[in-house]
C-alpha cells in the first residue's frame, strides 16, 4: 500500500521537525511548508492526501487558506493546530471546513489519531459517493416510463435553484436517492450532504441533533456538538419524514428558514448557516395542516419546489428493468453467479402491487438471488417468495385477447400448485384443504397438465 503524504504548514521550523519525525515514525511521506503561500505553491504542483494547518502564519493566516481551498475545489482532509485559539477560532475554522482542531503542544498519539481518522472518514465517503453514483442514482432515476422521464427533468430543474424543495411519494419510492441527486446536480454538491430522519429521532433529541448544543446544556452534554444545520453548512440538508417533526420544532425550524440562523442548545447567540433544506414525506401536508399537527406557514416555506416521487404501481413498465438491474447488483453483492428471471417468474414480478414500492422490489429480487439455488429462477420459486395474500397470481393470469376459459383454467392451475406446495406435495391433505375428493383432485392435475406435485 501507497503511504499517504502528509502536507505540514507551519512558521515554526521546530514544529515541522517535531511533527514530521513523529508522522514518519508512522510510515507517512511528508513535505512541510513555511507559510500559506508556499504550501499553495506545492498544492499546485503536487497531490497530497491530508495537510495540517497552523492557524497563525505570517501573511495568509490558516483561515484565510482553508477558505482559498475551497475556492480551488481541494477537499482533502485539513486539521488544524494552534497554541493561542479559542473555541471560536475553532469552530470558524471548521465552519469553513477543517476535519478537526489540536492544540499545542501536539501529543504524537493525538495527531495520530486525528490523522488516522480523518483519512479513514475522507476514503469512506469517497466510497458511499462511488456506490451512490454506480447503484444508488440508478435506484432512483432508472426507468423509461413517462413519469419517471418528467421526474429526471423536474430534478434536473429543480438542482439548478437554490430553492427549498418538497418531495412527495410512497414509502420506499426512493424519496432520499432523489434528494441526493438533486445535492449532486446543484451548485452546492461539492458542499455537505447532511440527514436526519424526523420519525427516527426522540422529541427531545431532535433540537439538539439539528441545532447542536453546549457543553452543560443538559445531562449527558459533556462537551460542545454542531448539529446538522453547522455540518450543511455550504452544501443541503435533507429532513426525511418531514410531516413527524414534533409540533414545537417546526416553528424553531421556520425561523430558521427566515432568518438563516440557528441556536445552539444551551447558547446565548446565534451563528448563520448557509443552508438548503430539501424535506420529504409520504404524509399528505395538508390533511396533517387540517388536523392541526403541521404549520401551514411552515409547510410554505418548504413547498417551493414540490416533487411527485411515483409509486411503483404507476410506472409498472419500468418493474422489468428495475427487477434486472436489482439481479446484477444482487449477484454481485452476494458474490453468486450471474442468475435470470424466467418468464413466468417475471410475469409475477411484474403483476404484485408492491405497497413498498421500489424498496421492496430490490428486496425481493435480493432475496431470489439467495434463496434460489439454480441460475434461472422460476416461477414456482417467485411465487414461494412473494409475500402471501398478495393478488401478484390473478393479474398474472390476466391475458388480453385471452378466451376466458383459459385464464380460468390459469387460474385453477396456480392455486392447485400452490395448495400442493403448501402442503409439500401430499396429495391427500392439498385435497382436504380444497374440499376434493382425491380422486378427483388427480383428474383435475391430469386435465390442467399437473403432472406431479408443484410441477412447472
């Protein structure tokens, strides 16, 4: 493995010595800098992996470098250091973006460990945003059908303004990917993507996990904490589940969408954030206005950009592609053999209703890929799998331009199987159960081609 190279800047020729023993002593490369202006200098020729950063430096200051960072799109991990700085210096400096702050004298175990870390956050991220451009974007925008067509434009639109945006939509829809394409198709993607679920998080955590705290603001907050608004600033915070925030955040939430500010538990001042808030709910607003649990004033402010996330159910062309892609991903996943759909198994994948819409087909197809041990998955084995009381049989039986009788017979074949399956093939008991007698359920599975128990 490559060692990653290290990017020290600091005016105190004792520090870069201190420091760049202790980092080679841990199997770093690093190159060390004077000031701002030559660590610039070496950032254009030369690509480091993170930089520690004097927050006081002769000519360009520490701040004043994080800040032309940002200008040159360089999102590298930065931590900073400093003998002299008070909390205010530290949160402005990770306001504009610093991964973490030491005090001086640096201990080599706690740069260490700073620098680990922040090196292992930086490469997860860089992985979940690989995952998300190769599967999850595809989850939410995959589709041919008109009303997926109308949301690829509505979210291209809608990324292109800094207004807040509303998203609508079923369960399982795919109401987050959504949001994270619009973060990804704005101005602001290369700024935080923050999230909170407002049905995940209790009542009383919720202020704190949006506005941050004090340390000594309540019990159990032992040290100062930035909450999702600090963390977005410059970039999006998606609310999910909107419609389940609690009664008294929602009017702290509207002033915060006027004002641009926000206060901290605990803090007697408020700090601005820069900030765009793209909520979503599979709750109608306005009967949750009509019933009193939801700010209508609120729910203006959130509905600037409203957005229809279709169910399943009306983009039903579009469950093939959707099936054939889950199975790729799934395989590869699980590390199976590439694997198809039979015809009649899609035939079922495409006729269930899917009430968890997208969400469940992925699931469903996930769990073909590993139950099913064959490379085709068959019709017999879908239907094991769907999940029971769904009507997925009797639309499949449906076929245009069909004579009734056959559909029937469709029909009849469908539940006889399955009474046998249920019963693991006893003929006697799948007789009892359908109130035959044996003998006539044989003639039935001889004239409907059932040839032996949960036969294709």
């Amino acid at each position: 493995m490559v060692a990653a190279t290290i990017l020290v800047v600091d005016d105190e020729r004792n520090i870069l010595t201190s420091v760049s023993r202790a980092l080679g002593l841990e199997g770093y490369e690093v190159e060390v800098a004077g000031s701002a202006e030559i660590a610039l200098d070496k950032l254009d020729k030369q690509t480091f992996d993170a930089i520690l950063l004097d927050v006081q430096l002769p000519g360009i200051d520490g701040l004043a470098m994080l800040d032309e960072l940002g200008r040159r799109e360089i999102t590298i991990p930065v931590i900073m250091m400093s003998g002299h700085a008070t909390i205010e210096v530290a949160m402005e400096a990770t306001r504009r973006g610093a991964d973490d702050f030491i005090e001086k004298p640096i201990g080599s175990d706690r740069l260490v460990l700073s620098l680990n870390r922040s090196l292992e956050i930086r490469e997860l991220q860089q992985e979940n945003r690989e995952l998300r451009r190769r599967y999850g974007a595809s989850e939410a925008l995959l589709g041919q059908s008109a009303s997926m067509d109308r949301l690829r434009e509505q979210i291209e639109l809608a990324a292109r303004s800094n207004a807040q945006v509303l998203i609508l939509g079923e369960r399982g829809t795919g109401k987050e990917l959504v949001a994270e394409a619009i973060h990804a198709g704005s101005a602001r993607a290369k700024g935080p993507l923050e999230k909170l679920n407002c049905a995940a998080v209790p009542e009383g955590l919720i202020e704190s996990e949006l506005f941050g705290h004090e340390a000594g603001a309540f019990t159990g907050a032992t040290k100062q904490r930035r909450g999702k608004f600090e963390r977005a600033h410059g970039g999006t915070l998606f609310l999910d589940e909107v419609g389940d925030m609690p009664p008294q955040m929602q009017a702290k939430l509207l002033r915060v969408l006027q004002e641009g500010e926000i206060e901290r538990v605990g803090a007697g001042s408020t700090v601005e954030v820069d900030v765009r808030v793209v909520a979503a709910t599979n709750k109608s607003l306005e009967a949750e206005i009509e019933a009193g649990r939801f700010r209508a004033d609120l729910f203006d402010r959130l509905n600037v950009v409203p957005l229809k996330v279709p169910a399943l159910a009306e983009r039903a062309d579009d469950i093939r592609m959707l099936a054939e892609h889950f199975l790729a991903l799934a395989c590869e996943i699980h590390d199976r053999p590439g694997k198809e759909i039979a015809p009649g198994a899609m035939r079922l994948l495409e006729a269930y209703p899917y009430p968890g819409n997208v969400r469940e087909l992925r699931n469903l197809v996930e769990r073909l890929v590993i139950l099913t041990p064959d490379e085709t998955i068959t019709e017999v084995q879908a239907r094991a799998l769907l999940p029971m009381g769904s009507n997925a049989g009797s639309r499949a039986h449906f076929q245009p331009e069909t004579p009734l009788r056959e559909m029937l017979e469709a029909v009849e074949r469908d539940l006889i199987r399955r009474a046998l399956e249920f019963r693991g093939g006893h003929v006697t008991k799948t007789a009892a159960d359908l109130g035959l007698e044996r003998s006539h359920l044989y003639k039935k599975m001889r004239a409907l081609g059932i040839h032996k128990p949960g036969a294709e």
